[in-house]
C-alpha cells in the first residue's frame, strides 16, 4: 500500500525525472532508490564518463571514454605549452568535466525499469565512502543489498541554481526485487552509459572547437588577425599564437597546424 501511494504521487509530480529516456533525477524532497548491479561492469556500478560543455551547440561527450583521441583534449595540452596565463586558463575551460552513471531502480517506480542516475564528483565521493564502510557492506548486493534514502534540497536551500541530494543507506537488508525472475529482468535489461549518447567525429569535435575559439566578427573569413596591430577590443581568440608578419595564413591552417602531432598524445 505504501508503494502504491508512493507511486500515485510520482505519477502527480512527475517523479523527478523524464520518463521517455533512460535518464532519471530526484525531485525535491525524499525518494527511495535501489542500486543495481551494472550488466557491462561486474564490480563496479558506477560508470565515470568525461563530456564537454559549452562548446558548440550541444554537450559533447569526450572520445576519451573509449580511449580514442580528442582534439579539443590535445588542444588543451598544446595550449598548456606555453608559460601565457590565460591559455592556461582557457586550457582547463576546454578540459572535459566527469560525470557518473549508476543503473538504479526507483522504489515505487519498479514498473518503470532500470533508470541511469548521473550526478557529480562530490556525490560520487559520498557513494564511495559509503562502500568503503564496513558496516553497511555491499549495498548492492541482489538478496542483501540496502535501499538508498535521497534527500534532495532546491536552490532556495543550496543558494546556487541546483539542487543538492544527500544520500542515506536503509538500516533494513533488502533483496534488489520480491522473486528470482524479476531480479534477473533487472540486471538483463539495463541501458549502457556508454552507448546512450551520440558519438562525434574528430573532424566534428574539431570543427566546433575552431567555431567556438574564433566567433564570427567583422574581419573577413579566412584571415588571422595580428595581434600587434588590432585594437585590444578586437574579438579574436582567447589564447595567444603568433605568426611572421609577412606570412598570412588562413585561421583553418593555423587551427590544422595545432594538431600536426597527433600521434604525440596520450591516448
């Protein structure tokens, strides 16, 4: 009875998430998850993934996470070249941000499936610490695994524009679900963190990296602006490059130049 009226109310407010994705968040206030156990990493639940924001239209997720290259990580490394300051900073602007997704079921909300919850470092951390207690042992454990109390607060509480979720682990041992079938229905039918999100090209990760460090202004396309000689309220790059005076070269060839080692990475 309780979770059918717990799951009437989800149904009034929304339950925090959108139910068309695979993607689940809390609402403000209290809600009950389960952690369940990853499908495509057995000892570990938890999938920390590297995405780039602000750049281009939409939030980019990195190569890095399949080990390939990333131009605007190798942008950033050729940046952090140099002894200018503000390159240094624009460096760590253009480093990819992690984020963590953990496959978890919502009480009250079985009948939805599998959800992936993702949230930051400092949550993260607190999960963590929470695995390393002895005390409350593996709470992801099918048959004697604990449900997770979220305690979620607004912006009108956190003082910043996001909410902020605390978590608190059920004294109460409970199995992940009531029978054996439905248990394994869960850990067979569950999104992959790494395979939910649209894949960039090189090329297009590349190309919205130049778009974005070059914005359209009133000089023609194509040309370099000398720093030298523009006024200091020119709108230009961030990071500072120069070139011979005498050598015009297009921003697409001095953009090019930057990744001519692209065997020299660490990827």
């Amino acid at each position: 009875m309780k979770n059918r009226l717990s799951a009437m109310q989800s149904k009034s407010t929304g339950g925090g998430g959108n139910k068309k994705t695979v993607f689940w968040r809390p609402s403000v206030g209290k809600q009950v998850v389960r952690v369940v156990p990853s499908k495509y990493n057995k000892g570990n639940p938890f999938t920390e993934m590297y995405f780039h924001y602000g750049i281009g239209k939409n939030t980019m997720v990195s190569p890095v996470n399949w080990n390939e290259k990333d131009p605007i990580v190798e942008f950033a490394k050729q940046l952090r070249t140099t002894s200018d300051k503000e390159n240094w900073r624009l460096a760590k602007k253009l480093d990819p941000k992690m984020r963590i997704f953990v496959p978890v079921i919502v009480r009250g909300e079985e009948a939805e499936g599998v959800k992936l919850w993702q949230f930051g470092k400092e949550l993260y951390m607190d999960f963590l610490n929470l695995a390393d207690n002895e005390d409350v042992g593996d709470f992801t454990d099918v048959m004697i695994g604990r449900d997770i109390t979220l305690i979620t607060v607004g912006p009108e509480v956190t003082g910043t524009a996001y909410n902020k979720t605390t978590i608190m682990p059920k004294v109460k041992e409970t199995p992940l679900a009531p029978d054996k079938a439905q248990i394994e229905a869960l850990l067979n039918n569950q999104p992959n963190p790494s395979e939910v999100f649209k894949k960039y090209s090189f090329d297009e990760m590349k190309q919205a990296l130049q778009e974005h460090l070059s914005p359209e202004d009133e000089h023609e396309e194509g040309s370099i602006i000398d720093e030298e000689k523009e006024a200091p309220q020119t709108v230009g790059t961030p990071y500072t490059i120069k070139t011979p005076a005498a050598a015009k070269v297009s921003k697409a060839e001095k953009f090019d130049s930057l990744f001519d080692d692209e065997d020299d990475v660490p990827f």
